[in-house]
C-alpha cells in the first residue's frame, strides 16, 4: 500500500507541474500532505516534514548566499570581461556558443557543486542566448549533462555516497568509470553541437520560440552606481578564493558562501545603505530558491518518515526476475534512471543501493559494480523535482521547471544510455 501510494505521490506531482495546474512551490507543500494524511500518518505530519526541512536547510543556505554572492559581483563588473571574451571567441553562430556554454560548464563542474557551475555558466552565457534569441533550454541542457557528468569524480557527492553506503574504497569506483566519464564528457559536447545545429536552423528560418520557452529570467539588474572596476582584481581574488573553498571542502560551503559574500559586502559596499540597497535589490531573487528548496524537503520528509520511499524501493526489486541476478550490474544500471528521478541521492545512495548490493552479492556481483551502476542514471536525475538545483536554474533563466523537463528528459535518458553503454563495454558493471 505504502508503495502504490508513494508511486502515486510522486506521479501526481509531476502531473500537476508538468501540466501547469499548480506551480512547484504549492505542488510541493501540498501533494505531501495530501498523501501523507492518506496513508494514515496525519498526527505525525509536522515531525516529517520539519526534519525534511532541517536536512535541506544548509542547501537553502549555500544557494542563498550563493545567489547573493554573484548578484553582488555582477553588480561589481567582475564577470563583465569574461562574457566580453567569450561573445568575441563564439562570435554569433548558435553552434560555437552551445559548445562553448559545454566546455565552460565542463570545467567549472569539476569542483563538484552544481549550484556554482550553474550559477557561473549562466551569468557568463545567459546574456549571450538572450541577444541571439536562442533557447535558454538548451543552454539547461548542455548545463545539466556536463554537471551531472562530472559529478561522477570522487568528491561529486554521488560518487561518495554509493561508495559509503557500501563501505567501499571510492577509488574502486571510480577509477574503472574514468572510460565512461570520457564517454559522457563526448556525448555531452555531441548534444551540444546537435542542439546547435537546431537553434542555428531555427533562427535561420525565423521560427520562433515554443510557447513557454521563454520567461522572465533572474535579472541580476545593473545599476551603473554600483560597478566597481576598480576593484576588478581584489573581486577576482576574493571569487578564486571562495571557488578554491568550496573546492577543497576545508569548510562547509554554507558558510563559505556565508563568508565570501560578507567580505564581498564589506569590501564593494563599505555604505550602511548601499548594503542595504544591494540586499533589497537581489531579495526578489533569491527568496523564491530557498522557498522552492524548503518545500523540496517537506515533500522528501514525508515520503521518508511515513515508509513510502522503503517501499518502493523493495517493491520495485521484487519484480526483478531471478534469471537476472547475475546482470545485476547492468540491471541496476537501467533501473537507476527512473529510481534517480523520483527519489532524492540520500534515499537512493542509502536506501535503495545497499537492498539492491545484498541481493547481487547472492550472485556474485561486487558491490563496487553495484556502486558504479547505481551513478549511471545522473543525467536523470540532474532533472528531478527532488533536486535543488533544477528550481535554481529554472529561476536563473526564467524557464518554467515543466518546461524544462519536458525539453530535457530526452537528452538526459539519451546521455545516460551512452554512460551504461560505455560502461558495459568497458566491463565496469559487468
């Protein structure tokens, strides 16, 4: 029962958003409660959803000041020369643009936080799909595949919590993926270049865009009082720093973000009211992430403190035929895409991979394939409505999450093919 009505829970959610009946923000506050109410659990509601919030508080926290942080250096002028050199190397055409939006996300997802490569992606290129008329839900796309690729490098937080749920060594997970990162980093660009091609043809034409393509993005607004380009390199300095933070880890990244945009205030807008202008001048901005993140953990706080994620989880593993039980690997592989969607990384890393590591371990699978298999369905879930940084980049460009799914789920179900193929291929979930 439990699994029926967690499976119900989740498709009513995506129906409700993916047709536009209710926005995000309502659906995410109110399907849960809906359906916990319906499974019996009414009288402890309040505990679910207030430790759900709790778990994705420092979440909230990073993006928020994450959003300050860079609202505050766009107004400075610091990202003004990079977008300068980047409209000069793309130039104009739709195809160098999309593939340079990959390689910049590419890089700068190596330091494994997804709300920074899109934070730093779409303040450099946004500007430039905007002035073209191109698709900002291409640029979602090329986002999303180069960040949920590179989250497979040991510190991407998914790598790390398959590797800790099974209690293996990381690098044994990793080191056998290094092929089939190579194969996602290609067929990211291969997206890219196609996705070019598209919106080179379509502006050709002078076709426009699909009804709901394109919104009213995050407008990082410039006031010409607040530039700073004499502080051009201090703000420079300051940015390498918090990225070089976050990087390393050597503290958590709420309070790097915390601390960098303190220093960045002070620093900039030394002014009791130009702080305060700054502040209310981005407020509009950043409120509406931390509310949507926020309703993201009430919904995973139900769906874990009432069972249904449980039971799901050994539902779904019940249906897999014992004939299969050597294919586990490639099993688990497949099944990683649709599980990766609905449910949120902690559940599915320590949920539902160990129920599925001590079922292959009956067949002789090493849980170090299960590990690897249970990464391939990332660029899914880059996608689903339990992760935070599809409402940020949703926000960023203006572009409803719906629409964002609707445009993307194909690419990401493609790129994740190519990961399990590449991965087959090369024996490391076989």
């Amino acid at each position: 029962m439990l699994m029926v009505l967690g499976f119900a829970m989740v498709a009513s959610f995506m129906i409700l958003i993916m047709t536009r009946r209710l926005s995000a923000l309502v659906a995410l506050i109110l399907t849960p409660l809906v359906f916990g109410v319906v499974a019996g659990h009414g009288a402890d509601l309040g505990k679910m959803a207030v430790d759900g919030i709790a778990q994705l508080a420092p979440t909230a926290t990073l993006l928020l000041f994450a959003v300050l942080y860079f609202a505050l250096m766009i107004d400075a002028g610091l990202f003004d020369p990079l977008v300068s050199r980047v409209l000069r190397l793309v130039g104009d055409d739709p195809v160098r643009i999309a593939l340079g939006t990959a390689a910049v996300a590419l890089i700068v997802a190596l330091d494994g936080d997804g709300a920074t490569t899109a934070l730093i992606t779409i303040t450099a290129f946004l500007p430039v799909y905007r002035r073209l008329g191109m698709n900002p839900l291409v640029l979602a796309v090329i986002l999303g595949s180069a960040n949920t690729v590179m989250n497979m490098f040991p510190w991407g937080g998914p790598s790390g919590r398959a590797a800790a749920a099974l209690r293996i060594d990381p690098a044994d997970v990793f080191i056998p993926l290094l092929p089939t990162i190579a194969a996602g980093v290609l067929g990211t660009l291969a997206i890219a270049w196609h996705l070019g091609r598209s919106e080179r043809g379509r502006l050709a034409s002078g076709v426009a865009l699909a009804s709901g393509a394109m919104g009213a993005p995050i407008a990082f607004e410039r006031d010409p009082e607040a530039a700073r380009p004499r502080l051009l390199w201090l703000n420079l300095i300051l940015t390498l720093a918090v990225l070089g933070c976050a990087i390393t880890h050597v503290l958590p990244l709420p309070l790097v973000f915390m601390g960098g945009f303190a220093l960045a205030m002070l620093v900039n807008y030394p002014s009791l009211a130009d702080q305060r202008a700054r502040l209310q001048a981005h407020a509009g901005n950043a409120l509406p992430i931390v509310l949507l993140i926020l309703a993201a953990g009430l919904f995973t706080g139900v769906m874990t403190g009432t069972g249904m994620i449980d039971a799901m989880a050994k539902g779904v593993m019940v249906v897999v035929p014992e004939a299969l039980g050597p294919w586990l690997g490639v099993v688990t592989a497949f099944l990683s895409i649709p599980f990766q969607f609905v449910l949120s990384n902690d559940a599915y890393y320590f949920g539902v991979v160990p129920v599925v590591a001590q079922t292959a371990a009956h067949y002789g699978v090493a849980p170090e394939v299960i590990a690897r298999a249970s990464l391939l369905g990332l660029p899914v879930h880059g996608l689903s409505p339990l992760v935070a940084a599809v409402y940020l980049v949703s926000s960023l460009l203006g572009c409803d999450v719906g629409a964002m799914q609707r445009f993307g789920l194909k690419w990401a179900g493609l790129l994740s093919l190519v990961l399990i193929g590449a991965a087959a291929a090369t024996g490391a979930i076989l």
